[in-house]
C-alpha cells in the first residue's frame, strides 16, 4: 500500500487546475506554432497542423478534458491569421473532435502503428475537406497542389515525436485520486 504524503488544499485545487488547463494550454501552444511565421525559406509550403494532431491526440487519450466549443474556437483563431475564409478550419476541427471521440476506445485498443495510421489518414482526409471547403465557398477556384499533400504528410509524420511530447506533459500532471 502507497502512502501519499499530505498536501495542503491550495496546492491539491492548483494541480486541479493544472491537470485540467494541460490540454487547452497544449492545444493553443501548438496552435500558435502553426502560424506564427517562421523566418525559415518557403516555411508556409511545409507546415505542418500540428493543432490538428494535438485535438487527435487529447480527444484520445484525455477526452474529458478537451471540450467540442475549444476545439472550434482554436479553428476560428487559426482561420483569423491563416487568411482562409472563417469557418473552414473550425469545422475540420470540430469534424475531427466528434470522429475522434467516437473512435477512441478503437484507438486506445490498438497497436501504436494503427494510431500512428489514424492520425496520418486524418491529415490527408483533412487536406482534402479543405479543398472542397474552400472550393465550395471561396468564389476564386483553389487547386489541390502538391504542398497540400505535403503539409498533410509531414504532419503524419510529426505525429510520433508529438505524441511522445504530449504523452510526457500528460504525465507530468498529477492525476487526482478520489
């Protein structure tokens, strides 16, 4: 039997707080590595959706702290300084929360490789729901180029390290005993 040292309630309500705030602050932290402008040559033809595979990740392993309403919202802001049409990203996002949601206990079953599988087929199914998106509401005609595929693959091969990344800041929360 483990024996837990005592911890006054102000220190147990801030490791709440933090234990609860962890994916939000996560997923905003990537966000804004998305598209802030890096001073690295053609940066915007190989960037990566990193929030994108942060919502798969939480909606996965942390469902209860990953809210439908952040996860438009970080669509939204995205949209703001990408330049696209408001919307489009909020509703690949909010796509992807309710996908993700409904097959996580699939998920967390699996081997790492299918997870792994699942987050780079997420990435070119979300590339390709762009395209029709911004096909569908913008009035000039958008060609799905081959740095969409690239972006859509480079983020399925991030996904490793991030998750790695996002397994260890989960662990480091403590994890609240009732």
């Amino acid at each position: 039997m483990k024996i837990e040292r005592y911890k006054p309630p102000h220190q147990r309500r801030l490791e709440n707080i933090w234990h609860h705030a962890m994916p939000t602050l996560t997923l905003a932290a990537l966000t804004i590595i998305s598209i802030l402008p890096l001073p690295i040559p053609n940066y915007r033809f190989f960037t990566p959706d990193l929030s994108l595979l942060a919502i798969y990740y939480w909606c996965i392993y942390r469902r209860d702290l990953i809210p439908l309403p952040l996860c438009f919202a970080m669509g939204v802001f995205e949209d703001l300084f990408d330049g696209y049409q408001i919307g489009i990203n909020a509703f690949i996002f909010s796509i992807v929360f309710l996908t993700t949601t409904t097959r996580a206990r699939f998920f967390r079953k699996q081997k790492y490789q299918i997870l792994w599988a699942g987050a780079a087929a997420l990435c070119f199914l979300a590339t390709l729901l762009e395209w029709v998106l911004r096909e569908a509401f913008l009035t000039d005609h958008v060609t799905l180029t081959l740095q969409s595929f690239i972006n859509a693959g480079l983020s399925g091969l991030l996904f490793p390290p991030l998750s790695i990344l996002l397994s260890k800041i989960q662990k480091t929360a403590p994890v609240r005993v009732h």
